[in-house]
C-alpha cells in the first residue's frame, strides 16, 4: 500500500500536477479569465484534480478512466471556480479535458519513438524530458496572452455567434469527440 502511494504521489508531483496546472491556466487566460489571485486557486485545483485522478487510476477498469476523468474535471472546476457563470465553467471543464487528453496523446506518439529502448522508458528523467517542456512551454503561452490581452477562445465564440451557422459547431464537436 505504501509503494502504492508512493508511486501515485510521484505521478502527482512529477506530471499531473505540472501539466494540469498549466492547461487550466492557459485555457483560463484563453477565455480572458486570468486575473490576480486566480494562480492560487488554480494550484488548489491541480492538486485536488492531480490526486484524486492518480488515486482513482488504477482502482477503475481501463473503460472508465476516462469517465472518471471528464466527470472529476467538471466537478471539481464547477466547485472550485463558482465566480464563473455555470455555463462557462462547463465550457471551460470541457476545453481542460479536452486538451489535457491531446497533450496526453501526443505524449503517447512521442514515447512510442522510443518503445525499442525499453530501459528509456523506466528511466523517469526521460519522461520528465518529455513532460515538463510543454507545460512550461504552455504557461508561458498563457503568460504571453495575459501580458498582451489576447483571448483566442472569445474570438471563437464571437466568430460562431456571428456566423450563426450550425454547421460550426458540429465541426469542432466532431474534432472535440475525434481527439477524445
């Protein structure tokens, strides 16, 4: 139990935290929603998302990871984000999954380069080789458009609203389902 537990706390510590942390404060500054303070909640957010996901992992069936995932991250963003309106807090639980999922698979793509070398894969300096570039990669990015008042996920919604075109949103609901 306690290896256990050590193990878990180390993928907490090593990846999930980082790498959730910088997700949700990108994807928070995309919607125009970084403002002092919020760096705080979003760590508290990490942690909690980071080892109740990492605890539950290996406790549930290979199918219901993922649901375990999406309904944590909803849960936990609806509880510990409440000054954001409902509707954009489900948006924004969606938008994390969804790009915590695509990181994870490029993850994926990138370590099987190297399935040959097994020893690689053990090697925990690899993987953090492999991790922690893009999270610090996307913080800074979120860093850049809070410095320079970008917002692209507005500018998205605001060209969807002003096309009024159903055929928009099925599109990237098709992307958002075919990524997942």
């Amino acid at each position: 139990m306690i290896d256990y537990l050590t193990q878990v706390f180390s993928l907490v510590f090593a990846f999930s935290l980082p790498q959730m942390f910088s997700i949700t404060y990108c994807c928070l500054t995309s919607f125009g929603l970084s403002r002092t303070g919020i760096v705080k909640r979003i760590l508290l957010f990490s942690i909690v998302h980071a080892v109740l996901v990492d605890l539950l992992f290996f406790a549930f069936p290979e199918f219901m990871r993922l649901i375990n995932f999406f309904s944590l991250s909803v849960i936990l963003f609806i509880l510990f984000f409440q000054f954001i309106p409902l509707r954009k807090r489900l948006l924004l639980s969606v938008c994390i999954a969804i790009t915590y999922i695509f990181i994870e698979m490029i993850f994926g793509v990138i370590l099987l380069q190297f399935k040959v070398q097994n020893d690689l894969l053990d090697n925990p300096i690899f993987i953090l080789s492999v991790f922690w570039p893009t999270s610090t990669v996307l913080f800074f990015v979120a860093k850049y458009m809070e410095r320079n008042k970008l917002r692209p996920a507005i500018s998205i919604i605001r060209f969807i609203r002003r096309k009024r075109d159903s055929k928009i949103p099925l599109i990237i609901t098709f992307f958002a389902v075919f990524i997942i």
